[in-house]
C-alpha cells in the first residue's frame, strides 16, 4: 500500500482542518486505502500520546478481586517457611521490605537471603486463586480500540502476566511488548542486564533488583518503549509509581484510587473508564465530541471528504 502523504505522519501543531484537503487527495489517489486506516490517520491528528504504559495488577483488575490478598498471604507464608521468620514478625517484615525495597524479594536479596526468583515466584505467585480473575470483554475491547502502542509494564514475573492476561481474555499480542521481572532483572538469571535488549541497556554494576518505582526501572520501561517520555502515557495504581513516573518524565494515570496525587495528570477509579477521563488517546476530534459520540462525528467527518467511488472497502 502506498504510505499517506508525509504531512499526515507529523500531525503536530497541524490543525485536522488544514489537513483534510490534502487527506482527500491522498484517499483519492488510494483506492486500495481501507477505511479503518483513514479513521486512526484521523483519531491521532491530536493525539498527545504515541504510546501507553500499563501496569497489570489492580490496575487491568480491581484490588478487590482477592488476587492481591492472596499475594500478600503468600508472601508472608514464604517468609515464614523458607526464611525462617517467625509467623508474627512475617507481617511487619514483608510491610517493611515493601517500603524500603520496592519488594519483598527485592528487600531479601538486598538483606542476603539467598532466594532465587524463581523459588519465590513459584510459591508467591504460583499458588494464587487466579480464577478469582474473570474474563473482561470491555477491557479487551478498550485496549484493542487504542490505537496506540501498548506495552504492558509489570513487577510481577512473566508466568503471572500470561495467567492473569489468559484469565481477563486478553491476548499477549494485544501488547507490542511485556516489561516484567525478568525484563528488568536479566543478571539475577544468570545475563547481563541490556545483552539481550533491544535497543541496549546499560550495564549495571551491582546485582541489585530493578522494579519500580525505582528510576532505573522507569529509565530502562521508556527506553524499550522507544518513544518520548512526554508523549507516553503511564497508567499504574501506584502513588508510588505514578511519582516515579512523573520524575522520569511521562505522563501519569492513576487508576483505582480516590485521591488525585500531584503527580498524576488523570485519576481513573476504574481502567473502564479511561475512555471518559482520558478522550485525548482517541485524538482530538473524538476529545471535542466527547467519549464515543466522537466516532459518530468521526463518521460524520469522513462522509464529507470521501470520494464518491468507494475506498479500500
Ligand atoms: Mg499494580
């Protein structure tokens, strides 16, 4: 298929009517354009966002489904029995590693238990009730709608990103890529951190777990991503994390939450509805019409510009 005209790759600063004349040129001149095509050309024009960020737990599932209790139960299961914490003090522990560490592993690798990830995902992760997740054909619906790209960014390990994605109904592929635990933390299994990465990351000198919200977490999610920080947005249920991703210079959505921190630009109290806080994903002219009568008027656009043979049906 023969590209768009170049000026509809860099819509920036352009307004969508200062475009249409040359948008029909290209439609006329491309009979084999299909329509769905001409409608996402038109959705960014004004889209601030060339990529979206987003986290999975509590995040594309509510914190009330059980899955996050289960964890915490876990986790201090595994501080009991495999670190030798009494059951009393595994409680605070895992409270105080949380804090200090960004994670329970991050907090006993950091204080020298010798605990291999995978040990811990096993027994963490691997138990949890994940039917406690059901499927979700909205959510799989709204992020199939954006047009966007879409990298899903998680502290957990892969295995729970494909269980909790296979039990919500949505496919990997709906991500371009997974950022998770072992993303971050190659050199804990035995690779250089940035050898296998594309593009490459830096080495790092201490065998320190990489999650958020710590800044070389942040640093290495925007450098995969490959798009600038201001024009990606970060969506995540973590205060903490939405800081750190502020600081790294992104857009910020906090999701699930009551209270807007300051440094979150949206506050979502649910991923359904990010259609509504956040229109502007859609572009500009869905943004004016408000929420989904925007496609209607999208449409609407579209019928006055069309040629009269039809395109790319
Ligand atoms: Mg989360």
């Amino acid at each position: 298929m023969t590209p768009l005209n170049p000026r509809l790759a860099s819509p920036l600063g352009t307004s969508a009517s200062s475009l249409l004349p040359s948008l029909q040129s290209n439609i006329r001149s491309l009979p084999s354009c299909p329509l769905s095509f001409v409608v996402m050309a038109l959705r960014g024009l004004k889209s601030p966002f060339d990529c979206l960020l987003l986290d999975l737990d509590d995040t594309l599932y509510s914190s009330t489904v059980g899955i996050a209790q289960a964890c915490r139960k876990n986790i201090e299961e595994f501080l009991a029995v495999k670190c030798g914490i009494s059951a009393e003090r595994a409680f605070s522990l895992r409270v105080e590693l949380f804090r200090s560490y960004g994670s329970s592993l991050a907090g006993l690798i950091a204080l020298g238990y010798d605990v291999h990830p995978d040990e811990y995902h096993s027994y963490v992760h691997g138990r949890l009730p994940y039917e406690l997740i059901k499927p979700d054909a909205e959510l799989r619906e709204l992020l199939l709608g954006i047009p966007q790209t879409k990298i899903l960014f998680t502290n957990s390990d892969r295995q729970h990103a494909r269980r909790a994605l296979q039990r919500l109904g949505i496919e990997e592929g709906c991500f371009r890529r997974i950022i998770c635990f072992e993303t971050m933390n190659p050199h804990l299994f035995g690779d250089e951190i940035g050898a296998n990465s594309s593009p490459p990351l830096p080495a790092v000198a201490t065998p320190e777990v990489i999650l958020k919200p710590s800044a070389p977490a942040m640093e290495m999610a925007v450098r995969l991503a490959g798009f600038g920080p201001h024009r990606t947005l970060f969506v995540d249920d973590s205060e903490r994390n939405i800081a750190a991703g502020k600081a790294a210079g992104l857009r910020t959505a906090l999701v699930g939450k009551r209270l807007k921190t300051k440094e979150a630009d949206y506050l979502l109290d649910s991923i359904s509805r990010l259609k509504q806080v956040v229109p502007e994903i859609w572009g500009r002219l869905e943004m004016e019409r408000g929420g989904d009568h925007g496609a209607t008027a999208m449409r609407s656009d579209l019928d006055s510009i069309r040629p009269t043979s039809p395109v790319g049906a």
